[in-house]
C-alpha cells in the first residue's frame, strides 16, 4: 500500500515554471478578451472565411506558446504540453458537435452564436482550473485514482467508439442529458424563453427574469462540465503539472470559438476523426490504469500515436469520403 502512495506522490511532479510564463498565459487571455470585445460590439454571422483565418491564428499562437515553455521549462514540459493541447483539441470536437445541437435545438440566431461561445469559453476556463488543481491533488495523495480516471476514459471511449458506428444513439443520449439539465435550470432559475437582443436578463410583467440567451449559456456551461470529467483526466495522463496541465487547456478553448464555426461546415467530410477519438481515449485510458503499476509510457511515444490517429483519420476521411448525417436534438422550452 506505502508503494502505491508512493507511486502517487511521484507521478504528480512540477516544472520550474519561471513566473513570466505564467504572465504570457494571462496575456493571451487579456489580448483574446480585448479581440472579443472588439467584434462583439456589434453581432453578426460568423462566415467560413473569417472563422478559417481565426483557427489558424489560434492554433498557430498555441503552437507559438511550446517553443518559450522549451527553452525555459523544458523538452519534456514541450512535449507535455503539444500531447495535451492535441489531446483537448481533439475532445473538444464531440463539445462543438454538442454546443452545435443546442444552438439548433433552440434556434439561436447566428449573429448571437459568437456571444454565446465567448461565455461559455470563459466559464470553460474557469472550471476546467478548478477540476485540474482537484485532479492532481487526488493523483498526489491517492495512486489508485489514477485507476478509476482511466476507466472513465475507458467509458468515454466505448461511448466515441458508438458514435462512430452509428451516431443517432449518441444524440438520443445527449437529447436525454440535455433535457434533464433544462428542466433543472427552468426550475429553480425564472427564464423567459425568448431572445432579448444579446441581454442576459429583461423585465416580464414588472418581473427580472433571466433571458432564453442566459439560460442556453448556463445549459452550455453545465454541458461543458459533464465534458470535463472525461477532458480533465486526459490531459492529466499526459502531464501531471499544473501549469502545462491549463496552459493547454486554456489554449486549446481560445481557439474553440473560431474551431466551432469551421466544424460545423467540414464535420461530414472528417466522419473518421470519431474514429480516431475512441482510439486516442482507449490509449489514455491505458496510460493511466498502468501508471500505479510504475509503468510510464515516454512523451514521444504518446505524440507519436496521437499524431498516428489524428492524421490518419484525416487521410482516411478524405480518400473514402461518406456522407453524415445528424439530427436537431428537440428540448421543449
């Protein structure tokens, strides 16, 4: 038993992260806000040009970041660092698919869709600090957690696994979640279930109630906290440190809002990258059920079959293409 809390303690360890790392965090965060607000002073539809050019800033400035955590962190903190904003990046993409169905299921105009986006990633960011510092203090003072994180993921990966075979059952079971959790809302929260303009509350009958804008972006807040169970974990398999443990997650959410309106419009083409999802949780899984047994699987390796996965269901998707079709989760208002 001492060996196994042993093996705990040893598994969580932590970088020298000189403090202006952690100020280049926050000022990515400060210069993502200060972008926000500037576009969202004045809504308007997304359109594919504009959300391809914004990906790619986003994910070039997320690959930008590795290269000063080389030189002053470390060659295993980069490596670290580029598995587990793959890792969140490609997790995020059954979040978008998600976030997608909401927007349709309750009609939310498209000028208002990047608004909502920028609450709900800044909610993300928040809470996902919150499940990571709790998540390394249980690895720290208990090795078997690491255990029931890679059967959660195992689970994750069964239900990526489904949704590649066939994704109407995965739909049924997010129309489920999502209902319980509106039903939830509606009852201890006073909702007006209409669209206000971009407010957040109005006044009905001489009465402050919250708008349909205010209600969807908490049904998206909590939908994003159900993700985190499994997104949490991953991450935490490839780099028990707090800092490169967010520092990839908060990278990876800057880049969500512009990803979102790319994946709506090229999800079909890419149908095997759920594929490659359950494979890359099936692998993670591995990792972390292992890791009590003081197997740890190196950082190239990890890259390597993340690389192997992702590129791969890329190539295959667009040598055999298929047509996808998903249907509009129906929540009763």
């Amino acid at each position: 038993m001492h060996s196994l809390f042993a093996a705990g303690a040893a598994a969580v360890h932590s970088y020298h992260v000189p403090w202006f790392m952690y100020a280049l965090v926050g000022l990515a965060l400060l210069g993502y806000t200060l972008i926000e607000i500037h576009h969202t002073r004045k809504d308007h539809e997304i359109k594919f040009p504009e959300a391809v050019r914004w990906s790619i800033f986003y994910i070039g400035i997320a690959l930008a970041f590795a290269i000063p955590v080389f030189l002053f962190v470390g060659h295993q903190a980069a490596g670290e660092y580029l598995a587990a904003w793959a890792i969140e990046k490609a997790l995020s993409l059954d979040n978008l698919f998600v976030i997608g169905l909401i927007f349709a299921s309750f009609n939310v105009p498209a000028k208002l869709e990047r608004r909502m986006l920028n609450y709900g990633i800044a909610g993300a960011i928040f809470f996902r600090l919150i499940f990571i510092l709790a998540g390394l203090e249980l690895l720290k003072r208990f090795s078997w957690v690491s255990i029931i994180f890679g059967l959660i993921l195992l689970q994750a990966a069964w239900k990526a696994f489904k949704e590649a075979r066939g994704g109407h059952d995965i739909e049924d079971e997010v129309e489920i979640t999502d209902k319980k959790l509106w039903k939830a809302i509606t009852k201890v929260l006073p909702i007006h279930h209409r669209f206000v303009g971009h407010r957040l509350t109005t006044k009905v009958n001489g009465k402050r109630m919250l708008t349909l804008m205010a209600g969807v972006i908490i049904l998206i807040e909590l939908t994003d906290v159900i993700f985190a169970v499994d997104s949490v974990p991953a991450v935490l398999a490839v780099s028990p440190d707090r800092f490169i443990a967010y520092s990839s997650n908060v990278f990876a959410l800057l880049g969500l809002r512009a990803l979102f309106f790319v994946y709506q419009s090229v999800a079909d083409k890419f149908w095997a990258l759920s594929w490659a999802l359950s494979g890359i949780l099936a692998w993670i899984s591995f990792k972390m059920i292992v890791v009590p047994l003081g197997l740890h699987v190196p950082i190239a390796i990890s890259l390597s079959v993340l690389a192997t996965f992702l590129f791969g269901a890329i190539f295959v998707s667009l040598r055999w293409p298929r047509k996808v079709q998903s249907q509009t989760i129906h929540i009763d208002e």
